[in-house]
C-alpha cells in the first residue's frame, strides 16, 4: 500500500473509485434539485455533514475556506434576488419573494458543494483522487492536467510568499503596497513561475519525462467496496426521489 | 564496465541576438573520471551545463556522450545515460511525498511501482532520509533538499553525472558528507562550481571558463594553484592555499 493513501476512517479505507462513484452522484443529484426546492436541498447537505462528523473534522478550518466563496454566493444571491422579482407563497400563507427562494437555494448548493468537496479532500489526497479517476477511465491527459495544475499552484504560492516577503521588508506603511505596485508583482510573479516551471520541466525531462505522470495502481474492487458504494448511492437517490 | 566519456568539439552556441554564449569549447572527460568547470558569474558554466543535458544544441560543434552525439533524435538514449543534479533542488522536486519524487525517473524507466518504491526507499536510507520519506519535498531544510534530489539521480544508476553548484546551499556537515560520497561514485562526474576547494577535493581535472571560451584546462593541482591565472578570470586561490 502506498504510504500517501490516508488512511483512519472506515471511509478511507474505501477504494478512491468507490469514492469518486458516491461522490459524483451526489454532486449529480445535488445539481438535478430544483432551484425553489429548499428542503431537499438541505436533505442533501446531510450527506457531506455526516462525513464531516464520522472524520471528526474542525469546523474552523472549513468556515475559512466558505469564507473565500462567500463573497461570490453572495453576489450570485443578490443578483438573483434582482433578477427573479416574482412572488411565492410558503407554507400556505407567506408571501416571499421568489429570488429569495431561489438564491437561498443557490447558496446552499454553494455551501454543500464546498462541503462535499472540502471533506473528500480530507480522506484522499489530490493523487489518490487522479488514481481514482484513471481507474473510472479518466483520459491521462485530463489528469495529468490536475496533477499539474496542483503542482504549478504550489511553485507560485512559493514564489508569491517570497515576492510578498521581499515587497514587505521594502514597504513603509502603505508605500509599495497600492494597486499598481500589486498590479507589477503580479506580472513579475507569473514571469517568475513560468521560469521555474520550465526548471521544474527540464529535471523532469532528465529523469526520462515523457508526458505521464506516475501513480500508484488501483487495487481490485473488493466486496466492501461495491457494498458500502452501492449503499450510499441507493441512499441518496431514494433521498431524491422520495417526495 | 566502459563508462562514456564527455566531448565537446568547437562548441559555439550564438544567440538570436548576436550574444555568443559558448565560442568554441573543446573539452573532452573520460570515462569514470570526476571533471571541475569553474568561472566567473555569467562564464557560461549553466549554457555548457544545457548543452551536455540537450537542453539546447549548439549553433556550431557537437557534444558527445561516449561516441553518441547530441541530437533531437538521440536525446531519449543521452537522458538514459546521464543524471542532473540542478543548481536549485527546488526546481527537481515536485512530488508530494520525497520517496515519490525519487522514485519518478523509475517509473518513467517503465519499473512498476512497488519496486519503485523499494529502491527509492533503498537509496533513501543509504543517505540517512528514511525519517523523511514520507515528507512533502517542499518543507525540508536544503541540506534534505539537495540529498534528495541526488537521491532521485543516483537511484537510476546514470553512467554520467552532471553537478550544478553541488554545495551552494551546504553546511560544513554536509558539504563533507556530499564530498564523500561524490568520491565514492564511480561514474563520468562533471561538477560546475565556484566551491574551489570542493573542485579541488574531488576532481583530477579542471577547466576555467570565460567568457564563453575555455581559457585553461588540465591538472586541477596545477591549474588551481596558478593564482594569477586565477586573479585574470576573477577567481582565487582555494581557501586551503591562501596566506594567511
């Protein structure tokens, strides 16, 4: 066994496919809700909470990162509520307006989505998910794409923590830290990665690079696999479909 | 085992511009012996460096690895023959875990991935790194780093080793440390470095490099002690022989 593989839960202990299978369906249905369906939409936010639970995660960590989203669900709500000016009654009697509903349900898919997401991360690592994938019959090129794109994203925040740093020491006050300053460090840093890519690039190619990027192979599905996946996903269509 | 030498025949690299880089470099290493190239900043020690990995090829001139030239259609068997020790081991290491980043080049040589990870482990624990197999590259000291990343060569057996300013990022322990075992390796070495007194620790040879163009080359007991050959190309004498 690989020692990047996480492992603790029984859910880590899963097959990366079966995962992915559990995981793609309810991002699936999440997506088929109606968009004035509130109450099975927070049904289906029950699904990545009992995760959330069972891994015994810190809700800390999760609420910064819905914190980075949150500016955009809000815009997305606010634009709804602008856009859908039509009225809908609630319970029988109350009268709401309908972009209400129907934003409200948008940030709640928001949330559940990077919930769901933000929880898979914690049982597979970005490898284990592109293992995953390849052994559903993913085309490498697609991700050999992610695997990339993980790796370039960590050579420029190394490269943006060094350029802040330098740019920091430099600054007095606000001085050296407006928008155009901003603005130059950003043309700088995309200058700079780019260089350091094509280093990355060139030891890669010495050491017999040829455009696949190795992982570990998928083991054969087991019992438990197809149990446990066929369990969840029965779970969450009959979620679905119930009325 | 007959191990490849390293020629260089009148190597001339011109840029678009105009700029010569490399103005007919002839050099030649044997086979199984550890080579120095020292010069001044802006020498051309990286672009000789580029030209031997196939990274570039010459404007004029061939480089040779035992008798294959250097080629767009010989470059897959040159990059088997041959490893890269780069000047920046944050530039070799991109894996998430270090015993994945050294075992890369064997997966690329088609080893499943098992073995892989045996000999990678292997060559790991023969440097003293099993403590940080498992550790993300990004957070070691550069001592790991640079180890590490000699690890990721040395575990495809290359028949030619290339060192870019091995021991610029070295504490005096593992400066040593490396020294040992860069004479303990049997293989072609070529060492770029303005480290003097690791040059002289560990090669038989040397080459000054200016300004594109070879000025000096032979002994590197004879070479590295000419001081005023040294002074004329902004070099000096290693630490060991200077007064004090």
């Amino acid at each position: 066994m690989s020692g990047m593989e996480k492992r603790g839960n029984w859910l880590q202990d899963l097959d990366p496919r079966t995962l992915l299978v559990v995981w793609g369906t309810h991002c699936l249905i999440l997506a088929s809700i109606s968009r004035q369906d509130l109450s099975k939409t927070i049904l289906m936010g029950a699904f990545p909470v009992f995760v959330f639970a069972s891994l015994g995660l810190r809700l800390g960590t999760f609420l910064r990162r819905l914190r980075l989203l949150a500016p955009f669900v809000l815009m997305m709500v606010l634009a709804n509520s602008w856009l859908d000016r039509g009225a809908i009654q609630v319970f029988g009697v109350l009268q709401i307006p309908s972009g209400l509903l129907t934003g409200s349900v948008l940030a709640c898919k928001a949330g559940i989505s990077l919930l769901a997401l933000y929880v898979l991360e914690r049982i597979l690592s970005l490898d284990q998910i592109c293992a995953g994938l390849r052994g559903l019959g993913v085309p490498n090129a697609l991700t050999n794409q992610l695997l990339f794109l993980h790796r370039y994203s960590l050579v420029v925040a190394a490269e943006a923590e060094s350029m802040r740093r330098a740019r920091d020491l430099r600054s007095v006050g606000n001085r050296g830290r407006g928008l155009v300053a901003t603005a130059r460090l950003l043309g700088t840093l995309f200058l700079r990665s780019h260089d350091r890519s094509r280093r990355v690039h060139r030891s890669m190619l010495a050491r017999g690079f040829s455009g696949y990027l190795p992982l570990p192979p998928t083991d054969r599905l087991k019992t438990r696999d197809f149990a446990w996946g066929g369990a969840l996903v029965l779970i969450l269509l009959v979620a679905r479909l119930c009325p | 085992m007959n191990l490849p030498g390293i020629t260089l025949d009148s190597v001339t690299l011109e840029y678009p511009c105009g700029t010569r880089a490399l103005d007919s470099v002839n050099l030649h290493i044997a086979g199984g012996s550890a080579f120095g190239i020292v010069g001044p900043n802006g020498a051309g020690k990286s672009t000789l460096l580029n030209q031997i990995c196939g990274y570039s090829l010459p404007t004029r001139g061939q480089v040779r690895i035992g008798d294959l030239p250097i080629e767009r259609r010989t470059l897959d068997k040159i990059r088997a023959l041959i490893g890269v020790v780069f000047q920046h081991a944050d530039d070799q290491l991109f894996q998430t875990r270090v015993v994945d980043d050294v075992g890369f080049g064997l997966h690329n040589r088609g080893i499943p991935h098992a073995q892989a990870e045996t000999v990678s482990r292997e060559m790991l624990q023969r440097f003293g790194l099993t403590p940080i197999a498992e550790k993300s590259p990004f957070n070691l000291s550069s001592g790991q780093k640079r180890f590490a990343a000699l690890c990721g060569v040395l575990v495809l057996n290359p028949q030619v080793l290339l060192l870019d300013e091995p021991t610029s990022d070295l504490d005096p322990r593992n400066r040593r440390q490396f020294l040992d075992t860069f004479r303990s390796l049997s293989m072609t070495r070529l060492v770029i470095s303005h480290d003097l007194d690791f040059v002289w620790d560990s090669c038989e040879n040397v080459a000054i490099l200016d300004a594109g163009k070879v000025v000096a080359q032979g002994p590197t007991r004879e070479i590295l002690q000419n001081e005023i050959l040294l002074r004329k190309h902004h070099l000096e004498l290693p630490l060991r022989l200077q007064v004090r």
